[in-house]
C-alpha cells in the first residue's frame, strides 16, 4: 500500500512519472505518466490493490491541454485576478493560469493524490498554487474573478452538476472558461467558442492520436 501521507503520495509520483512537457503547452513542465513510467501499465485491479485510485493527475488530457493553452495565449483572463481551477487533476490549467500572471490560484480535486501532484508540477514550474480537496459542488461557487475547468462532461450527472455550478459562478459574476475535446455529455448550448485546437494525445488514453478539442465560455 501506498504511505498515506502528503509525503507518501509525493514520493510515489516522482517514482512513476517523469517531468516532461505537455505536448501543447511545450512551455510548461509536468510530471506524467507515459510508456516508460510504471504506472502507465497498471491496470484498475493493481491500481485498487496499492490503494490508489485512478491517477488523473498523472496524464495530460487533452480539455485541459486547450484551456491551459488559450490562457498561456490570452494572459489578460487571468492576469492579476483571482482564478479557480475545478478538477484540476496535474494542475495543467493551473499552472498556465499563474504562468500568466494570475494574482492566486486555487485548484480543486476531490483526489488527494492531485495535492501531490499540483505541488510538484507547480514547483517545476516555479509557481505557487493553493489547493483543496473540498467537493466545491455542495455549495456555491467561491468568490473568484475566473473560473476553469478542463474535461468535466465524462458522465451525464457529473457534467449536469457541474454545469448548473459553473453558472452559479456566472451569475455571480465570474468569467467562466471550460475545455472540451467533445466529449458526449458536453452541452454546447448557452456556450460561445473561444478557439479550437487540435491536441496531441495518445490512443492509450483516446479513440485518435490527436483530438479537436475548444475553449468554451458562459457568456
């Protein structure tokens, strides 16, 4: 099993993953998961047996690869303002975010393995990130200018609840940006498209080696 510990889960990434760039934000610096590392190769049941579960955190996908990539491009979203980063996962989007020049960023992931992952990667890329492990979904939105999220629409109820979120953030007035590479339960309705790009990935974790992913917002 896996040492419970903040400095535990620390060591086990850096253990099965290599620091590597994004392939659509070469900038930046992230500890991945790929066909040389150990955890590419572990299956559900291995991964349950460690007591880990399934490690997010550990790829680059390809909604939060457009995202981190529009704001890397587009700095004024963020610069100097408060910005929340929902499902952070690696913390991609961020990292990009303070990159930027975002006055503080706070990422959220229910997975505790993300706190690990977040402070590594944003020490590779010399940046301060605060992180929570708070279902944020239980109640509104914190008070932020920006809200980010990449790749959140996998399951139909996850995607309906965050969506109805991510608007309650609007209301209230924060800018809201979400990545997709068009998953199923994406609703492009209400949404304008910011930009699309075609991302790198890899079949391993996608149906194509390079996927049309937007940037989406609530306007």
């Amino acid at each position: 099993m896996i040492e419970a510990s903040l400095v535990g889960r620390r060591a086990f990434i850096l253990e099965n993953t290599r620091l590597q760039a994004p392939p659509h934000t070469p900038e930046l610096r992230l500890h991945l998961a790929d066909e040389i590392t150990p955890i590419w190769t572990l299956t559900e049941e291995a991964l349950a047996e460690i007591g880990l579960p399934p490690p997010f955190w550990a790829f680059a996908w390809a909604g939060g690869q457009a995202l981190a990539r529009y704001i890397l491009d587009n700095p004024a979203i963020v610069s100097g303002k408060r910005v929340l980063d929902f499902a952070s996962g690696s913390g991609l989007v961020a990292i990009a975010a303070m990159k930027a020049g975002a006055a503080s960023v706070l990422a959220a992931d229910i997975d505790v393995f993300c706190e690990a992952a977040i402070g590594l990667n944003a020490d590779a890329n010399r940046v301060e990130v605060a992180f929570t492990e708070t279902n944020l979904l239980d109640a509104p939105p914190p008070a932020v200018d920006v809200l980010l999220a990449g790749d959140i629409c996998y399951e139909r109820p996850m995607a309906e609840a965050v969506m109805a979120w991510l608007g309650q953030g609007r209301a209230a007035g924060a800018s809201v940006l979400i990545g997709d590479p068009g998953r199923t339960y994406f609703p492009k309705d209400g949404l304008a498209k910011l930009a699309e790009y075609q991302v790198p990935t890899t079949r391993e974790l996608e149906d194509m080696a390079v996927k049309r992913t937007s940037v989406w917002t609530l306007p």
